[in-house]
C-alpha cells in the first residue's frame, strides 16, 4: 500500500506558505525538491538524520525532508521561515490513531 498526502495552507495577503508533504509503501522514495539554487545543511528530527534546503532568495520556501525510522514513512516541510523554524515544525509532527 503507498500513499503520498500533499497539503498547503498559504495567505494570499503576506504571500506565507506552509506545505506538509509525506510518503510511504512504494511511494517513500518518491519525493521531489527541485533544489539547484539552495544551500543543503543537516539537522536532527526525533533522532533522525534530516536534510535542510535554504533558498538563495526569498521567492522560494525553505525546506526540511527526513525519514521517520520506526514507520519508514518520508516528510517534507516547506516554508517561508528559517531553519530553526523548520526544525521545530517537523519535531512537532505525530502519528495518531484514528
């Protein structure tokens, strides 16, 4: 079984942007940064070796993409904020049981 969910939630006003984007089954190693003008850093989520993209201009999101180790599922958080930002949005993001 393979899932990909996209959300966005944006402010046509301030021109923010937030996207949450995750995979798993057959489909968790099928996300897609388009990432030749960014800078690449490292950080940890949960434990987790995660990547973080830094836009060299302010048109573009920012990004944090990392793998949870227990459930195999790939996350990606882009957003118009600063790497510690980034760090903070991805420790905050849970599994929960219907």
């Amino acid at each position: 079984d393979s899932v990909i969910l996209f959300l966005e939630c944006s402010d046509n006003d301030t021109g923010s942007i937030l996207q949450f984007t995750y995979a798993y089954g057959g489909q968790a190693d099928n996300l897609f940064l388009k990432t030749e003008t960014y800078s690449q850093e490292k950080a940890t989520v949960g434990g987790a070796s995660a990547d973080i993209y830094i836009a060299s201009n302010d048109i573009e999101t920012n990004a944090i993409l990392w793998r949870d180790p227990k459930t195999e599922t790939l996350l990606c958080i882009q957003a118009k904020v600063e790497k510690s930002i980034l760090v903070a949005l991805a420790e905050s993001v849970m599994k929960t049981e219907k």
